[in-house]
C-alpha cells in the first residue's frame, strides 16, 4: 500500500493548521507584550506623581511645623526663658499645645544658645548697640544664620531687659516673642492643601497596586502556553513523526496499523487544538467577573 500521499496531506494541512494557530499566538504575545509596556509606562508617571506629591507634602509639613514652632517663640515665652524658666514650664505658663516637649527641645536649646552667644558677644564688644541691624553689620558669623529672626528677636529682649537693670545684661538663657505675622488663613489653607495632596496620594497608590497587579496577570498569560503545547504535540505527531515514514517503503511495515496508526494521531491533534480553541473562546466571552 502506498501511504506517501496520505502522509503528505497530513504533513501539509497539519502545516497548515499549526501556521495559522501559530500565527494567532504569536500576535496575542506582541498584543500583551504592547499592553505590558502601556501599563509600564503607567505605572511610572503614577510613581513620579507619588514623589512629587510626597515632596509637596514635606514641604507642607515643614510649613505648618515652623509655624507651630513660631508660635512657641513668642516675646513673652523669650522674657520667660531669659528669666530662666525651663521648657516645661514655659509651656505651662503659655498653654502651649501645638508641638510636644520633644519636638521643641532641640529648638529650645537653639534659642539658649542664640542668647549666650548674642550676650557673650555683647560682652567682647565696647560699643552700645540699641538695633539688632546695627549690631548685625560687626557681628555675622552666627551660630544658626537661618535663624536671623529669633536673632533679632532676642537681642530686642536683651536689650529691653538691660535697660531695666542697672547691672547690665541678664546672664539667664532665652527667648521670647517671635513677631510672627502668620495669618490664619494661610495657615489653613496649607493644611487643607496637605489633606487634599493626601487624598490624592491614597489614590495613586490604589491606582499603582491594581496596575501592578494588571502588569502581573499579563505576566502570565492565560492559554499562550497551552496553545504552545498543543502546536508542539501536533507538530510531533503530524508533522515530524510522519515526515521520518517519507518516502514510504512498501511491504515493510504492516500498511494498515501504519495507515491507522498516522491518523489516529492526526484526529488527536485535530481533537487537542478543537478543545484548546473551544476552551479559549469559552473563557474570552464569558464576563462574569466584569458584570459588577
């Protein structure tokens, strides 16, 4: 029996039939592949607003901290330290209650500081000086130079409170009013601008868990590789096996159980992609899970 040219059809229209699935799987892989980078590309302006987001919110913080901190150096809280009232008693005194003792200690020691160095170099100096401006033209080189208005601040106090002594200058340590025109509608304003920044990091960051979470499904597709196997299984027992048989030797096998054999395996084939194309289209038009 000659079998070449029923081997050949099954060599060719599986060729065929592995070509157009083939074809199909490869533009679905450049599809996700497409989707991926979009979804990439996402991903990135929502981690570069995130950042300029954080950034405006640091910003705020500062803002609202030096604020609160400002209004802690007041003149009254200056007299209060250079008398030589602690920390804790001061805000006691002043029912101070926007920042804790904590976070006002470092800034507390910063205002003794600024008093023992303005008084020590009052006291190197032979001249009188009644305006901080005029003592700030010999004397520049400060301990903390951003700090220029607790400077002025607690030299005016100084220089208050050594006119009203005749001995002189005070040896206690402190500060007191901080002349902070800080309007309350500024104020405000930055703190609803902060919880509004706020809102909308909690959303980016949604927004960046479900892409990520998008990017990860997309990262295992679903029937690519099954669809693989299934044209790797035809191709073996179509396509490849078949092929070994060409040319066919008469009388040298038993032509009937070859016969069967090439297309019992040729149907297994025609079965497999039947149900991996019956499987796929199943899944691709059922939207259960999308319905709410």
């Amino acid at each position: 029996m000659d079998l070449n040219n029923l081997i050949t059809t099954i060599t060719t229209s599986t060729a065929a039939l592995v070509a157009i699935i083939g074809g199909f799987l490869v533009s679905r892989v450049i599809s996700i592949s497409s989707e991926q980078n979009g979804i990439k590309r996402k991903i990135r302006e929502i981690k570069n607003d995130l950042i300029a987001k954080r950034d405006i919110i640091i910003n705020i913080e500062k803002y609202l901290f030096e604020d609160d901190l400002n209004d802690f150096v007041t003149n009254e809280n200056i007299k209060r330290m250079l008398s030589g009232k602690t920390l804790e008693d001061i805000i006691e005194k002043d029912e101070y209650t926007f920042l804790s003792i904590e976070e006002l200690e470092p800034y507390f020691r910063q205002l003794r500081d600024i008093a023992q160095e303005l008084l020590d170099l009052m006291g190197k100096s032979d001249k009188i000086y009644t305006k901080f401006s005029q003592f700030n033209k010999d004397f520049y080189d400060f301990i903390y130079p951003d700090r220029k208005e607790w400077y002025a601040m607690i030299f005016e106090e100084i220089y208050k409170s050594s006119q009203s002594r005749p001995t002189g200058m005070i040896s206690g340590i402190g500060y007191g009013s901080f002349n902070n025109v800080n309007t309350n509608t500024d104020y405000k304003d930055s703190k609803r601008e902060k919880e509004r920044i706020e809102n909308e990091v909690t959303i980016l960051e949604l927004q960046k868990k479900e892409q990520i979470k998008m990017l990860d499904d997309y990262g295992q597709p679903k029937w690519i590789w099954s669809g693989l196997f299934v044209l790797i299984y035809a191709s073996i027992v179509s396509i490849i096996y078949p092929s070994t048989l060409l040319p066919y030797p008469p009388n040298t096998y038993n032509d009937i159980q070859t016969k069967w054999l090439i297309l019992s395996l040729f149907y297994s084939q025609l079965l497999a992609l039947f149900i991996y194309l019956g499987i796929a289209m199943n899944k691709l038009t059922h939207f259960d899970n999308y319905k709410d």
